[in-house]
C-alpha cells in the first residue's frame, strides 16, 4: 500500500481546480503563500494556464499586466484562494473584485469549512455559510459600485480612479436588497471548501500556516488552568462545557476531519489532554453513518496537548532543523489587525517563511558575480515593471541599479525553503530533519560535492571527513551559483546549504551551543538539590544582566561584545529550571519548588537586573511599568553627572563673597524635592516587586505541571533524567509516548473516542456478549500525530527514531502540529503578550 505524502496531497489538491484556474487571475493570502511555497506549488499555477499568482493582501491593478501565459484580452475571471475564515479575508476580496472591472466570475477557495463557519458562536455565517456569503459579497460589490459611480459623476473623474481612491480596508455595509448570486452587473461568485492548504516539511511532517484562521486562533481561555492564549490549558482533568471551547479547538477539529477526508481515512481517534479530549470529541460528533459502507484506509489519529510537555520546545536540542528556524530571520507577516473576539486575540504566530541569506554569501565576491552577468538578468526581468512604476526620462531600473550598492539587488536571491525540491527522488528537508546537527549538515556537504561533480566544477576547499563547516560550504556555494543555469539547476542544494552555513555561522552556533550547555547545567543540578538549582538560575541571571550592562556602558550593542546570553535568555532559562525543579523537587517550598530563601534570592536577582536595564524585552508583567522604569534610570544617570563638578566650577565656588548666601528657602525646597523622589523611588520599587512577585507565581504555576496534568502524575510519560555529560539523552514526550504505544503499555490518560455507531454497538449488543473490543493505536498502519499547540524539528526526528527502535518498519507516521515552535516562540507563548498573568 502507498505511504501517505502531505505534500503531493496538496499538489493533487491543486490540480482537481485545474478548470477554475485555467485564464484566470489567482490572489493567495499569506497563509497560503507559506503553504504553497513549501509545496513549490508555484510552477504548478503556471502549468494549469492561470494568467499570474498575485498576493490578496498586496493586490494591485497592475496584477492584470503580469501575464504568464501572455494572454492577449483582458482577464474575466479571479481566483481567490485564502486560509482565513470568509468574513476575516471578506474586505480584501472586496477590494480585489472593485479594482478588477472586467470580472465577471469570481470563485472563492477556503480552508475553513462551513461547519467551522457555522460552529464558532460569534461569526455571522450560518450552516449554508457558503451560499450566505456569496449573496454578501455580490451585495457589497453592486453596493460599493453604485456608491463609485455616484463618486465618479460629482467629481468628474474616471470610474476605475474614483473606485481605487474611494475604497477603504472594511467591509462596506449593505441594505437589504434581493439580489441573487448572479449579481445585478454580471458578476458571478462561487465559494468552495479547499482543505489541504497545509506546511509540510516533509512528506510526513507538517504544521499550519502561521497567518491562518486555524494557527491564530486561540486555544485557552483565561483561567486559572491557563498560561497562554496560544497554548491548551493545564490537564486536571476538568472538560470543558460545549459552549466553552475555544474557538482553536473547534477549528483544529474541522480541519483533522475534512484532512481525512481528504486523504480518505478512516480515524480511529485517541487523545491524551483535555483540550484534545474537547476536540476528539468534536470530531466524534461530526463522524455519521454515511461514513460507514464507504471503503477507506484505517488510521489511528493521537491528539496530544502541547502542556503536556513544554520543555522541549524551550530547550535547544541537537537539530540542524531547528537551528536554522531559530538563526535564520522571517519574512514580515502581513498586519491582519487581529481582533478581540469574545474578549480573546488572535494569536500573532512568526511567519514559517525563513529568509536564506543568498545574497548575503554571494556579495563577499561582487566582481566574480557581474562577470557572471547574473545582476544583468535580475535587472531584465523586473525591467518590464519598471515602466509602470518609474519616469521614463530618469533611464529606468537600471540608472536606479547604478545608484545603488551591489547589496540591493543581492537581496532579490535570497530564498525559502521548499520541501519538494530533492536528490535523486529525496527530498532535502526530509533528510535533514531526520539527521541531528553534525550528520545534517555533513549530508548538504555531501549533496553540494556531488552538484559540483555533475557540473564539472573543481572547487580548491579544506575539507575534514565527518565535519562541515561555514568556509567549506561558502566556497561550494559560490562555485555552484556562478552561472546562471548551474544556479537554476541547483537552486533546492543551494538555498538549503546557504540556510545552513547562516546556522553553523559562529555568532549562531556559539549561542545555541551556550543555551545547550546551561540546559545541560540546569539538568545535572536538577538530579542533584534545589539549593543547587536555585544557585545556577540565579548565576545565569546576575551574568547576563552584568554583560548587558557593561555593554551598554561601551556603547557596543553587537552580540560579541553583549556576551552571548541576554537577561531574556535568561528568563527563558529560567522557565526551563522552574519546570525542572517542578519534576524533582515538587514539594521543596509552600507554593513552589524552592525554599523562601532560595526564591528571595532568586527575585532580588530579577529585581536588580530590571532596575540597571528597564528595556529588557517585550514583557508582559512590566506593561505600564518600562517607561517609568527608564525615566528613573535616566534621573540617576544625570544626578550622577552633575555630582562630579569640573575644574572651573570648583574655583568659582571658591571665590564665593558669602558660601552662607544658599542656606534658607531654596535648600528646603531641594531636600522637599529629594524627598518626593525618594518617596517615587520607592513607590516604584514596590510596584516592580509586586510585578516580580507575579512574575514567579506564574513560574510555580509552570513547576506544577507534573503534578496538575494527570497523564503525567504516575510518572510514566514524566521526563527521564539523563545522566551528566549527556544534554541530548532526554528525550521529549512524543518519543516516550509513541514507543509506549507501538509496545501496547498501558498509557495513563489516553482516551479513546468510540464512534457513533462503535457506541450503539456497545450499548446495544454489548450485554449479549457481542460488543466490539477497544481498538489499539499499534494495531494500525497508519498513525498520525496531531501536537495541539505545535511541534519542533527535534520531536519529528524523536518520534522517527521511535518508530525505527520498535521494530515496525511497516508503520506510516504522520506528524502534524498547530504551529512551528522555536525557543523565542516558546517565550513570546509564556511571557509576551500572549502570556496569562
């Protein structure tokens, strides 16, 4: 039987609408921009005739010019694909449709069902949400023409400019008129259902698209089981009422069950958290008897909450994968002005987009790179825009070129990743996100020494066998990208390898490697006593903070001389401790791991480093606080200047006729105003203890989570101490839990949720003995694994690796999370603006 591949899924997907697209314009919003520039779905567009892939968000009138297929007459028809829910992308849609006159059929592909339109208490759709909001949109399109040509006529310009400058970025409100799909001026609009707008790395690993309605939804709402918008709340076992669930939830839920659709599979479903429980649950409910006679694939689906184990995700583990997400910089995600709903945000998730520096180790050798005529070709091909957006008078992109550094258009090469480019049938990601730090990025050597021989390039390179190098890989790069068809032809190897030279970059890896080391500290002093703990949380604190500080007393705010650990590395550091002390010393202090004492030193630690440097970060618990904060600091700063008197003053003073002449009024009035200053100090100083007082009930709250979550009060699923010397022997929950589960040991928590008709069978023929026993997840071919809340590199290779150990090579694996997570996404999640203080 055929393993399951997410990403040619998605290319299938994509070619069942080969009859929409054929001559039409195609918008995509940002969240399908990531999905489809993982997939490489871009050449696909081309090969199914659409006229150009143009952003919704960004669209212009100048989208109709970009022909690819060199079309003649004028375009009639739009595509507009997004992965928002209608009503969010509805404003961006109505403005494509008034900029594209000529449109006579408009037809709407969205991720989000209408059964999610329909579930979510506080949007206007209702069951038939689809044929609702076509009328909607046609009835704000006829609406805002009319209001155009009444702008067009008392103005006396052109209907087109009135409409372009009239338009604003919300959705126009109607009057109640019968106006049918069809629409009064001919437009036609039609909405469909596109499930698989998804991000695989792999062909079987994948997460959402960051700027989704299903990623940016939230999971928890505040309470007292919460730590953040982005993330499920604790387990203690409590679930939730229907009308309580967040909205992430339902959404996740809809999204799991048209995916198997999809696929067509059959989903024996378990999970392990409440809030997976709540979406196991959904999905129970939305499974019918016209799901029986049908003939699908079996597979288990292992819905697992991400509070279950949040140390993973902080920690810096042995993955190239995940080193270059963390090193390499995101593209800008679109402001989609996130709204409150119900009181809870939409979470603003990084971009998946990872932006390789190309151009950035090609500009090192700028003359190498004109002889190659490569900036000619750059320049030719955005030649043709240029006429459109510069005074021809002024000689076009080229004069501008000329004005400019070589490091301008170099940024036009930097990339992405896409995770169907391969080698000889592999692809690259894949083999990279199985392989740790070292063999990964020995295998990209491997890849680029054999691109090099097939375009029979010699390369003059120190190498050493079993290692790779940034120099070693910079030369190759270079070597291969000096034509243009060599850099075409290998464009998958080089983006891959320029993305690992910028994570094996020295002021990158000596920082991981730091961040490995202190949570290999962390760990050993774990297994030994919380006074030592205490003692290592609190020495990584007062030295980051003295780094900071003297670096800003040098005026040198680059990484090298700031020392390589920032205060707020060392919070995040600090997180790990607390949720390590919380395993192995849950009951050391009243209300967390440590003792008062340990703990005091701990907070006048913080206190301290806040007070030498207020602007430490995008905290949460010092909103409202910062700016006073800095303004004290700067008080001190100036007072501290003027103490120290110059020559010049020192001999005025002397030659004073009477030195008595200051006594009276004006010193009482300083000593008044040194004494409200004091009195603010203080009250300040008050207020940010207060602060940090919260700041550490928060960290209890995070040291008990091996006691809250009942999966994990047995221990079995707990973390494993590894011994000293060895920072990558834990290993996370989803390889422990995916070993218990090929091995069938009994898993504490895990539930599973009984089909409608499995239920009727159990209760009606279960009492004459003819029940159906409770299926095992071990027992199927294919098991997928959905992480709510998100995954990292590190856990796809872990749960790989269990596979490989059970000795079941036929088991299909699929992992599949809410988002990427990197260790500055995990802070944002627990101490940003997310956080649940």
């Amino acid at each position: 039987m055929a393993l399951i591949d997410v990403a040619i899924s998605c290319l299938n997907s994509i070619r069942e609408i080969e009859e929409d697209v054929k001559d039409a314009i195609v918008y995509i919003d940002a969240g399908c921009t990531e999905s489809f520039q993982f997939v490489g779905a871009f050449p696909l567009f081309l090969e199914l005739g659409a006229r150009a892939v143009c952003s919704l968000e960004n669209m212009t009138s100048l989208d109709a010019v970009a022909d690819w297929n060199s079309k003649t007459d004028c375009a009639n028809r739009i595509v507009i694909m997004t992965s928002r829910l209608l009503n969010d992308a509805h404003r961006y849609m109505l403005r494509c449709l008034t900029t594209h006159e000529g449109v006579q059929r408009c037809t709407v592909f969205t991720s989000i069902s209408e059964g999610s339109h329909s579930a979510i208490p506080d949007l206007p759709l209702g069951p038939d949400a689809y044929r609702e909001y076509e009328t909607l949109l046609v009835q704000d399109y006829n609406e805002h023409t009319k209001k155009s040509d009444k702008i067009s006529k008392d103005k006396g310009v052109s209907k087109f400019s009135s409409a372009l400058e009239s338009l604003t970025m919300e959705p126009i409100a109607s009057e109640n008129v019968d106006i049918s799909s069809g629409g009064a001026e001919g437009l036609v609009v039609s909405v469909h259902h596109f499930p698989l707008i998804i991000c695989p790395f792999t062909p079987r690993a994948f997460v959402l698209p960051s700027q989704g309605s299903v990623a940016e939804a939230s999971l928890s709402r505040q309470h007292e089981d919460s730590l953040s918008f982005g993330l499920p709340p604790i387990s203690t076992g409590s679930m939730s009422d229907a009308d309580d669930v967040p909205s992430g939830a339902t959404l996740t839920a809809h999204f799991l069950y048209q995916l198997a659709l999809k696929m067509e599979l059959k989903l024996e479903i378990f999970s392990l958290g409440d809030l997976s429980k709540n979406v196991g649950k959904i999905l129970t409910d939305m499974s019918s008897v016209y799901d029986v006679g049908r003939r699908k694939r079996s597979a288990g689906l292992l819905l697992v909450d991400r509070t279950l184990d949040l140390i993973t995700p902080c920690c810096h583990g042995d993955s190239l994968f995940d080193r270059i997400f963390s090193s390499l910089p995101r593209a800008e995600r679109f402001s989609s002005q996130a709204q409150l709903k119900q009181g809870v945000p939409s979470i603003n998730r990084p971009s998946l987009d990872v932006q390789v520096p190309l151009g950035e180790l090609l500009n090192e050798e700028p003359s190498k790179i004109r002889d190659s005529g490569l900036p000619e070709g750059i320049e030719a091909f955005l030649r043709g825009w240029d006429s459109y957006t510069s005074d021809p008078l002024n000689g076009g992109l080229l004069n501008e070129c000329n004005k400019k550094s070589t490091t301008n258009w170099t940024e036009l090469l930097n990339g992405s990743l896409v995770a169907t480019e391969c080698f000889r049938g592999t692809p690259y990601l894949e083999a990279m996100i199985d392989r740790k730090t070292k063999d990964g990025s020995v295998l990209v050597k491997k890849w680029l020494q054999e691109a090099l021989r097939r375009e029979n390039i010699s390369v003059n390179v120190r190498a050493r066998p079993g290692y790779a190098t940034k120099p070693e890989l910079q030369v190759m790069i270079r070597a291969l990208s000096q034509s243009q068809s060599s850099l075409l032809k290998n464009k998958g190897i080089i983006q891959l390898a320029a993305a690992t030279a910028a994570a094996l970059d020295e002021s990158q890896s000596a920082k991981w490697d730091t961040f490995s080391s202190a949570e290999m500290m962390l760990n050993v002093s774990a297994g030994d006593t919380s006074q030592g703990l205490a003692a290592q949380i609190s020495d990584l604190i007062n030295k980051s903070a003295l780094a900071e500080l003297q670096a800003k007393k040098n005026e040198k705010p680059d990484s090298s001389s700031r020392g390589l650990l920032s205060f707020r590395d060392a919070l995040l550091l600090t997180i790990v401790g607390y949720i390590l002390a919380g395993e192995n010393f849950p009951t050391s202090g009243s209300g967390g791991p440590f003792s008062w004492q340990e703990e005091h030193f701990l907070k006048e630690a913080i206190v301290d480093a806040i007070l030498e440097n207020p602007s430490v970060g995008n905290l949460k618990f010092l909103n409202g606080l910062t700016e006073e904060l800095e303004g004290r600091l700067n008080r001190l700063k100036s007072e501290e200047t003027k103490e120290i008197p110059s020559d010049d003053q020192l001999d005025i003073d002397a030659l004073d006729d009477d030195p008595w002449g200051k006594w009276g009024d004006e010193e009482e009035e300083v000593d008044n105003s040194k004494a409200d200053e004091s009195y603010d100090d203080m009250q300040l100083k008050l207020d940010l203890r207060d602060r940090v007082d919260s700041l550490f009930r928060f960290l209890h709250k995070l040291s008990s989570l091996r006691t809250r979550n009942l999966p994990l009060r047995e221990g079995s699923l707990a973390s494993e101490s590894s011994f000293p010397g060895d920072p990558s022997g834990n290993k996370g929950l989803l390889n422990r839990l995916i070993t218990k589960v090929l091995s069938k040991q009994e898993i504490p928590g895990l539930e599973y949720h009984s089909s409608t008709v499995g239920r009727f069978i159990k209760s009606g023929f279960g009492r004459f003995g003819l029940g159906q026993a409770k299926p095992s997840l071990a027992d199927q071919s294919v098991i997928l694994v959905f992480v709510i809340g998100g995954i990292n590199g590190r856990e796809v290779l872990e749960a790989q690796e269990a596979v490989s150990e059970s000795g079941r090579p036929d088991i299909d694996l699929v992992i599949g999370g809410t988002t990427l997570l990197t260790p500055d996404d995990m802070f944002e999640l627990l101490l940003g603006q997310f956080s649940h203080f």
